[in-house]
C-alpha cells in the first residue's frame, strides 16, 4: 500500500531533528524564529507553527514567552539522572553549623572559581535599575524612609507582592502578607510558630543546608525523605513514615528543590496535600526558584491548591531573581498569623524600609517580568553549557541533574568517590564547590556534589568545571 508523502509541517520537523541529531543544534540553543523559518521554506507561518508545536509536544523543543522557541535541555542527555534517594526510616539530629560556616566562607572567596553558593552573580542579574531607584529614594525622601516600618511591613510592598499572586493561582491580600528579612528568615519565623525543641520535621533529602542549619538551631530533629530527581518526593513513603513517627511539620520546595531541581506535579502537590491534612500537620513551603522556571508556565505553589486542604505557611524571597543584597522576602503564615508576628517583632521588630519601598516601586513599574525573561534565558543556557563541561570531563559513570528551574546541578558519582576529598584539592586549584554531605543531616551524599552555575558563563567558569572533573577521575583512577 502506497503511503502519502509527509505533509510539510511533517517534513519541516524532520529537518529540525536531524539539524538536532547533527549537532547544529544544540541543547538550550534557539531555533529560527516561527517567521523565519517559514521564509527560508517557503510555507505558511501556521505550517511552520504546527511543526514546532508538534516538536514542543513530544519534548523535543521548548517555548518561551516573547522569546521563542529551544532545544530541550533534556534531549540527548550523555549522563544519567542521580538516583532516588534513600533515607532512613528514623528522624536525625542535626549537627551541621560548622560545615556550612566553612562553605559560605570559601563560596564568598571571589578568587575562587564561583560554584559553590547558590546565590546569583549581581552581574548576571543586571539590577542597574533597580538600584538606581534605591540610591534615587534615598536621595530624595532618605529621612523618610530612615524610620521603622510597619510590623508587616511596607505596605506598598506587600500589595504589590499580593498583585503578583495571581500569576501563581492564588489570590493574596496586602494583609496576608509579612515581609521578612529574606526566606531564611520566613522559614525561620514559621518553624518556630509551628514547633518546638525536640519536634520532628519532614524534609526532602538532600535539602538546602541553610535550612538544616536553621532546624539545628531550633533544635529540631529532621526526617529526611525519599526523593526522587525529577519528581521530588516519594508520597507513598511519607505515608508511611507517618504512621510511624510523630511530625510536627513538612518543610518542602514549591519547585525546583535546591540541590536536586526536582519539581513536583500538580497532581503529586494535591496529594501530599491531602496526606499531611489527614494528619493535622502543617507544610511549610519554600518558592524562591519558583519565578526562575524555563517551561511556558510558572509552577503553581502549594498553596495555590491547597483549597482548605491543610495548612500551608507560604516562603518566599527576591534573593534569587533580583537583589539577594537587598535581603526581601515575605511570608504568608495563613493560619499562623498571630504567632508568626509575634516572632517576627521578637527576633528583628521589622525589616528595613528602603529596600523595601524600592522593591516596590520596581515591581510597580512591571520591570520585573522583563528582567525576569532575560535572567531565565541567561539561566537555563549556563546550565546547558555546564552540563555540557561536566559530560566532557567528569567520569563516565556520573549522574546529572535535569532541572527545569533554578541554577543547580546535583551531580551523584560511584559509591566509593568522596566529594569531600575532592572539595578540599578543589580550593588548591582555586575552585569552590558544595560538596554533598553538607545536604543530608544524616552527612549522606558523600558521593555527590552540587554545582551553582549563578554566574555569568566565561572561560574561566567552563575550565574551572573541567579540571574539577579531571580532578574526580583522577581520585576514581579513571
């Protein structure tokens, strides 16, 4: 039987894959434009259209708003995903101060190659703008501002980060919104309401460190979860852990968990959602990536599904996508209102206004979203570009992380490797890394690493990846 010829939408994506399959293009690389390519073949722009959407529906381009259309990072992947981890069964102290005090100091070492904080290079984030309004606000009303801000905050600022809700599917009013001196101290403000010395808290494992450094603080045991590099954490083990142990919270990502970028599914969201709601427990919810996502669509928090189903605090921060120097971050406590304001007047009365006010003025100015496309770009294409160093130079049986969010690479390596042996001649190469088990209470992930590609991509950067991994083949005897 006589089969039709490819209708030329067909053929047009036949030749975008093969341009893929060659090399010329590349993961993360922009395709010709939707008008361009319709010139160049001499087709219709709704022909040219359909055969991008076709290639977007089976992953192998992505869209982004106002700027086009790219190879999906995750096509063509050299390196395996890290393994779902394994956590015992059983809540850990924490005993973690001294680590992280000794990695903030060296990631704050600019004569170390960058990749150990996961904090944004100021000049990837280009706030020009933004500081000139400060530096403007402090000239012209400077006496007004040198006062005490409300208990909640300015605000001006708070409506407009309750004006910013919708693009996260929930609508906030100026009044339930706290700002705070960045999310470490929202996260701190909402353990403290919700538990006290000697509680349990459920965390995804490997989590931030900061935020097992604030658990030890409070004095509070974690119970790290099963979590799985892509789809985050594993809901059927928390049930039963649930049954096992008393939790007095859960502390998880909205998105783009830091270090392994996993990002849950509405779906999943929903029902760990309802999980912790039969259990009386609250979750506590970290979204400071969660306005650094490279898909169409902003992931939606959980509090945007919570509907009544549990008791959500929702943490949050502009250090990640616009001025971690300016220390702004904001809480929604919800039904924790009355305790976390009292927290917030006993540990710092308020935050500083100034910052504050030129937030505001900045997101009034709907600067925000225009810095946010181009910081996104910048983003996604130095994760491209350090996955393609780490698959040139690390041994062949790395894993890699395929975030689609955020600035971090989760890199799992054999068992026998020791990352923090390699951390340590990494800082007589002049490089800075997190090595893994600073992202475990238990001091699991000895074989894993975490690499911050916050800042802008040079060559510096690129040979920095590549003699770490030369260094991690040299310590395997690969």
């Amino acid at each position: 039987m006589d089969v039709h010829a490819p209708y030329r939408y067909e053929q047009l994506a036949d030749l975008v894959v093969d341009m893929i399959d060659k090399g010329t293009l590349s993961a993360g690389m922009r395709v010709p434009s939707v008008r361009a390519i319709s010139e160049q073949h001499r087709i219709s722009i709704a022909t040219a259209l359909q055969a991008y959407r076709m290639l977007e529906d089976q992953g192998i381009l992505v869209a982004r708003p106002q700027s086009g259309f790219y190879v999906s990072n995750a096509r063509h992947a050299a390196f395996a995903l890290p393994s779902t981890s394994r956590p015992r069964a059983k809540a850990s102290t924490v005993s973690i101060s001294g680590v992280v005090a000794t990695l903030l100091e060296h990631a704050s070492n600019m004569s170390l190659v960058p990749l150990g904080c996961a904090v944004p290079d100021v000049g990837l984030l280009q706030s020009k703008r933004l500081d000139f309004t400060l530096a403007r606000l402090a000239r012209q009303h400077g006496s007004r501002h040198n006062v005490y801000s409300p208990p909640r905050g300015e605000p001006g600022l708070r409506r407009e980060i309750a004006k910013r809700s919708m693009r996260m599917g929930h609508a906030l009013s100026p009044e339930d919104v706290l700002i705070t001196s960045g999310c470490t101290e929202a996260l701190t403000l909402a353990l403290s309401a919700v538990a006290k010395p000697g509680d349990t808290i459920a965390v995804e494992s490997p989590t931030y460190f900061g935020l097992l450094h604030t658990l030890e603080v409070l004095g509070l045991k974690a119970l790290e979860l099963p979590t799985d590099p892509a789809r985050g954490v594993d809901i059927a083990a928390l049930a039963r852990l649930l049954g096992k142990e008393p939790v007095a919270a859960c502390v998880l990502s909205s998105s783009f968990n830091n270090p392994l970028g996993s990002a849950m599914a509405e779906a999943d969201k929903r029902s760990l959602l309802g999980l912790l709601s039969e259990h009386s427990i609250p979750l506590i919810e970290d979204d400071v990536y969660g306005d650094i996502h490279f898909g169409r669509d902003r992931p939606k928090p959980f509090i945007a599904l919570a509907q009544g189903a549990g008791k959500v605090i929702y943490c949050s921060s502009f250090s990640k996508s616009l001025a971690p120097g300016y220390r702004v971050g904001w809480i929604v406590p919800g039904a924790y209102s009355q305790q976390v304001l009292a927290r917030k007047l006993a540990f710092s009365l308020c935050s500083p206004v100034l910052p504050q006010v030129a937030v505001a003025e900045f997101l009034a100015s709907n600067a925000y979203d225009i810095h946010l496309r181009r910081v996104r770009r910048v983003l996604e294409e130095n994760l491209t570009r350090m996955v393609r160093a780490i698959e040139a130079s690390f041994p062949p049986e790395t894993k890699v992380s395929r975030p689609a969010g955020g600035f971090m690479l989760w890199l799992e390596l054999p068992k026998q490797f020791d990352s923090r042996a390699l951390f340590e001649e990494a800082l007589e190469h002049g490089i800075c890394f997190a090595p893994g088990d600073v992202f475990s209470a238990s001091r699991r992930f000895r074989n894993c690493l975490r690499l911050s590609a916050g800042h802008a991509w040079t060559e510096r950067i690129d040979a920095g990846v590549r003699r770490l991994g030369k260094l991690a083949r040299a310590q395997l005897g690969r």
